[in-house]
C-alpha cells in the first residue's frame, strides 16, 4: 500500500486549475523528487498533501486513509513532517534552543539533550551549539530547519527546495543527510530544482507540468525524456 497517494486531485483558484486531476502514489521507502518549470503546480501539490489546501475535487490518502479534510496539526500527528524552502527558525535564540523547543513536548526531559546531541551531529551543526541561529550561514539554517521537522520522526518526510541558495558542497550534504533518513525508515518526498542533488537521492523523478503529471520515471529517464527538456528549455513560455 502506498504511504501518500492523491486521486483525481484538483485545485482551482478562480478560473485558474492549479492542480489538474493528479493521480500520484509514493511507495514507503521510497525517495521521489518532484520537479517541474515555474508555475508546474509543485507548490500547490505540497500545500493540498499537507491540508493548507482544500482541494476543490479529488482524494488525499496517507497510509490508505483518507486525510483529504484533515486539518494539517492532525496530519503532523499522523507522521508526517514538512520543510519549506523559507527556513522558519527563530533567529534570537541558539541552535540548540531551537531543536529543545521542536523536541520539548515528544521526550522526558532526561532524554532532551541525549537526542539535541545526536541531531546537532547528525546536522553538522555540533561547533554551531550556542551560535545565534540568524547568525547561521544560509545552508546551516536550512540544516537546522531539517532538524526541527525530523525531530517529531515522521514516517513522511516533505521538503520543498531543500538546498535552494546552497553551496554545491552544502547541498551534498543535504543529500547525504536525506539518505541517512531514508535508511532510517523515513519515506521523502522532495521539490527540487537541483537536477545534481535529485540525481544523487531521487529513486523516482515525477515531472509536473500546467499542474498535470508530465512525465514519470528514473532519473536517467527523464533526463532522456526530449519532451522533459522541451519543456524546461521553454521554461519562460510556461512561468
């Protein structure tokens, strides 16, 4: 069964049909990277799967229920976890502050700093402990932000434009911080326009297009896919 799965998903915003009857199934486990032109619909895809959209028509699974109606706040609870491409870290306390806020109510105190330890490792953010986190470098606040939406271990994990403004060495370790979730047992789904970081993590490539799935496949193939390229190529026709 698939952990995420859309039916006939759409979303209009007046007479402009954002998202066009979207069948879409990610399997657990899985590592899928969503990419398309300006204006494809990714975003608003996001924000249907985690309820600060309504869809106007469709279906919305996670785990096989239907959590089309649900409020966001009962998603998070159900597992899944979210990092949007603008960091949303509160910038006047420390590092290690912002993870003890994200993790106070899921651990007993006496497991705070045991599990602040091993993230702030794990986010190579270890030096950064006691640093301001508005003083953070543009990729360790994206790392920070990546530690405050795994701290509640979600089962699904949705990142949108991870390593936007990142450095090539930074976003590699993005890649490889995804895949050390997803061989914990974290399932990701990922909007990227980095076609280096979805070739290092992506299993699956879906392709949106005019908010319609354009194209589906391995990387390989849709970096092949002539169609694929057309349409990035006419990515100023599609904004």
């Amino acid at each position: 069964m698939a952990i995420l799965e859309t039916r006939a998903l759409n979303k209009w915003f007046g007479g402009l049909h954002v998202t066009g009857g979207v069948d879409f199934a990610l399997e657990p486990g899985e590592i899928h990277c969503l990419i398309g032109p300006n204006g494809a619909g990714k975003s608003t895809f996001f924000r249907l799967v985690l309820g600060e959209h309504l869809p106007t028509s469709g279906q919305i699974l996670y785990k096989g229920e239907d959590i089309t109606k649900r409020k966001p706040f009962e998603r998070i609870r159900r597992g899944i976890s979210v990092k949007f491409q603008v960091p949303g870290i509160f910038k006047a306390l420390s590092v290690r502050q912002n993870l003890e806020i994200a993790l106070q109510h899921h651990l007993a105190k006496a497991d705070l700093n045991a599990e602040i330890d091993r993230l702030l490792t794990f986010l190579n953010l270890t030096d950064a402990a006691t640093q301001l986190a508005g003083n953070l470098s543009h990729g360790q606040k994206q790392w920070l932000e990546i530690g405050m939406a795994i701290s509640l271990k979600p089962e699904l994990l949705l990142l949108d434009e991870p390593t936007a403004g990142m450095t090539p060495d930074e976003t590699h370790a993005t890649g490889e911080m995804v895949q050390a979730l997803n061989a914990g047992g974290v399932t990701v789904l990922a909007v990227e326009h980095d076609m280096a970081f979805v070739r290092q993590i992506a299993r699956k490539v879906t392709v949106l297009h005019f908010g319609k799935i354009f194209a589906q496949g391995t990387i390989d193939e849709i970096v092949a896919d002539d169609r694929v390229a057309a349409i990035y190529l006419g990515q100023s026709d599609a904004h």
